[in-house]
C-alpha cells in the first residue's frame, strides 16, 4: 500500500494518469528496442558519455551505462543548489531587504539621521522596470519605499543612506573565474545587488554595489516626492545593531526563486543562493560555505556525494555522475515545487526550443547543461505507457556541445515514446 501511495503521488505530482499495462513480452521488447536507440544516441555523441534511465512506477532502471562514473555536469548543478534552497529554506520563504535607521523622526514627517539599506542576497532587488522586464516579479526599489512612506510617513530626509553587503564576502565571482567579476556569472554578486550588479547587458560591472545601490534609494526617495537634504550622502558601511528596522521589501518567494533560476539557467542566482544557504545555514555568505550546506544536503537527504564547487555549475571541478542525479530526481519527483521549474520541452526556459513537434514536446521536464565541450539534460519524461522516467544523460569532451545536445534531444523523445 506505501508504496502504490508513492507511486501515485508521483504521477500526481508530474500530471500524469495511471499506466497502461503491457504484456510481459512486449515490455522485454520494448526495453530492448529504448536501449538499443539510447546506446545507438551515445555512440553518435562520441565523447566521453554516460546515461541512466529509472521508470519510477516500476523501479526498473530501463537504460544504464556508464552511470557511476563522475562526469562535468555544468548547469545540471543547479540541481543540487535549487534543492537545497527549496528543502533548507522551504518553498514559501522570502529574502528580505531593509532600511533601517538610527536618528529621530518628528512629528512633521522630518527624518534626522541615517538610513541603512540592508542586503540579504535577494536577486530580484532593482527597478521595478528591471525586474517587470526580466523576471515579472520581484523586490523592487520603488516598493522599499513606499513602504517606508507607508510605514513612518516620512517627508523629509536629513543624513546620510548607507548600503550594507556585510551578509555576503565581497567576491564578485565564482571560482571558475578566480572569484572575480565574469560575465558568464550573468551578474556581480553581493548581498545587495541592484540590478544583478551590472550595466550594459552585463558587459560591465558595478565596482562598488553597496554604494551603487544606496544611490538607488537617494533617487527613489526623491522620485516618491520626499524631500531629500542636498547634504544627504550615499556610501557603504555595516548597519550597527542599535538601528531600527524602518520598512523592508521581500523577494518572490524561494519556489519562484528556484524557477527563476532552473528554466532558464540563471548562473547569477544559482550562486547568490548558494551564498545565501551559506549565510544562513552555514558558516558564512560565502561560495564555499554554500556548497558545504549544498554538500551535507546532499549526503544526509538523498545519500549522494557529487563534487562542488560552485553553485552555477560554471566551474570544472563539478562532478557528478548519472546515478547520483536519477536519484536524486526519483526522491523529489513528487514535489511540484521542484518539478515546477524545471523547463518544459518545446515550450519554456532552455528547452522551450528543444523537441517542438514532437512527442517529448510537453511530456518532458529538464536541466540543461552547457560549457564548450560539455552537454548535458536530465529530467522527467512521461512515457506512452503512463510511466514517468526519470533519467540523466551527461556528455564530456564533445567537439561541438550543440551537437550533444540535438543528441540528448533525440533520447527524451525516444523516453517520450517509450511504451513498456
């Protein structure tokens, strides 16, 4: 009875009806035929490959080779830092960013003192136009303070506005760039990136975020038509314990974030939330401590060891191998938060391209993973028979990773069409 309990909410979870059954003959042929067409795929591929596909009404595994052998994952790493976002923070936690103050506030609405922005690594923190434009949602400038005039009815401002990044390291990068600012980061991180941190499409970066972002509320102040002294300065400092919060904005909440950031592949809040698993769960808002959080994640919820570190998957000295990523998909197929913002084939994020037309095109879920000889998909697929397949194809040392990938394609349709 458990386990028909799971079976099902499985296939609830993934959308799926009850499956249709199948002679014991047809089956073997059937497996027979999906292992010929995945060996034949992989030979095609050339490169150093490896797969594993687990039907996982049945338990079966349909498709094993080279599983255990640790491959370069690259944006399949989101997997992990995703997961471990969504179980450690729990899908309807938000990050909060705050101004807080430590000065008086008069009866006429006059505000003497100093205005402290506070960062907690949100990703969305920016414009409203900017994030309408790229995400459709998210912490807006505007809305801090308006919340702020909402919440004190401040009409005045005397002082300085202070930004605060003290909840993240100052590195800008990941390890795959010596930690330095990289434009394959999609972003600058800090924990109070404005605007991903960047300018002109990403192609520069701001140096000084914290003051960058401060200058942000000076002007989002004046906009709101409050009243702000020529004197007010914007800088960078570290909020002293004695201010008192003002008015805070808060994040999508950590389920849109995981979407935001698996669909599309977004490098930038892959490693921002790694940071801020490390900021909260580990020993600081830093790269390394993420993954270590990521890590223990790992072994203590699914009983897997892949190699990190980063959270974007950018770097090469990622590791993981097909069986650890199958399980685990398998353990989480029956989280519609996870499976949710995964990119759906032929339709959304990086495979909303992919498999139009044919019969992986909405029955097909997955991770993308790209570097220059790197192709990797993963995912779910609902097969014709009503199963769900839960599968991991990981492509090393490809001369052209686009190939690989038209490859991979051709293996989720052969899941897709699968009919055991």
């Amino acid at each position: 009875m458990r386990a028909f309990l799971v079976a099902l909410a499985t296939t609830a979870a993934l959308g799926i009806g009850a499956p249709a059954g199948a002679s014991a003959q047809s089956a073997r042929m059937a497996q027979r035929a999906l292992r010929s067409t995945l060996v034949k795929r992989l030979v095609q591929a050339r490169g150093r490959s490896g797969g594993y596909v687990l039907d996982l009404n049945t338990g079966q595994v349909l498709f094993s080779s080279a599983p255990d052998v640790p491959r370069i994952p690259a944006s399949v790493q989101k997997l992990y830092t995703t997961t471990t976002a969504l179980l450690r923070f729990g899908p309807s936690a938000t990050l909060t960013t705050s101004l807080l103050g430590q000065g008086t506030l008069d009866s006429l609405g006059d505000w003497n003192g100093t205005l402290y922005l506070r960062g907690a690594g949100d990703p969305t923190f920016g414009s409203a136009s900017f994030d309408q434009s790229n995400y459709g949602a998210g912490a807006t400038v505007q809305s801090l303070v308006g919340n702020l005039v909402a919440q004190t009815g401040v009409t005045t401002v005397h002082g300085a506005v202070v930004g605060d990044e003290s909840y993240f390291d100052s590195l800008r990068g990941t390890p795959a760039s010596g930690f330095s600012y990289s434009f394959w980061v999609e972003g600058s991180l800090s924990a109070l990136a404005f605007n991903r941190g960047v300018l002109d499409g990403g192609h520069s970066y701001i140096p000084q975020p914290a003051v960058y972002a401060a200058r942000q509320v000076v002007s989002a102040l004046r906009a709101a038509h409050i009243t702000v002294a020529k004197t007010v300065s914007a800088g960078a400092g570290t909020t002293p314990t004695t201010a008192q919060v003002l008015a805070s904005v808060q994040s999508p909440t950590i389920a849109q974030l995981i979407w935001l950031t698996n669909a599309p592949s977004d490098n930038f809040f892959a490693e921002m939330l790694l940071k801020g698993l490390g900021a909260r769960f580990g020993a600081g808002g830093t790269t390394a401590a993420g993954a270590a959080v990521v890590r223990s994640e790992m072994a203590s919820q699914f009983g897997i060891a892949p190699r990190f570190n980063d959270g974007s998957g950018l770097s090469r000295s990622d590791a993981t191998t097909p069986r650890q990523v199958v399980a685990l998909l398998a353990k989480l197929a029956g989280n519609p938060y996870f499976v949710r913002s995964l990119a759906v084939a032929g339709e959304t994020g990086t495979l909303q391209h992919e498999m139009r037309g044919t019969a992986a095109q909405a029955r097909c879920r997955g991770k993308t993973g790209t570097l220059s000889d790197v192709a990797s998909l993963t995912g779910y697929c609902r097969a014709r028979d009503g199963h769900t397949l839960a599968f991991a194809f990981l492509m090393n040392s490809l001369r052209n990773p686009n190939f690989g990938h038209a490859v991979e394609a051709n293996m989720a349709v052969a899941l897709a069409k699968y009919n055991g």
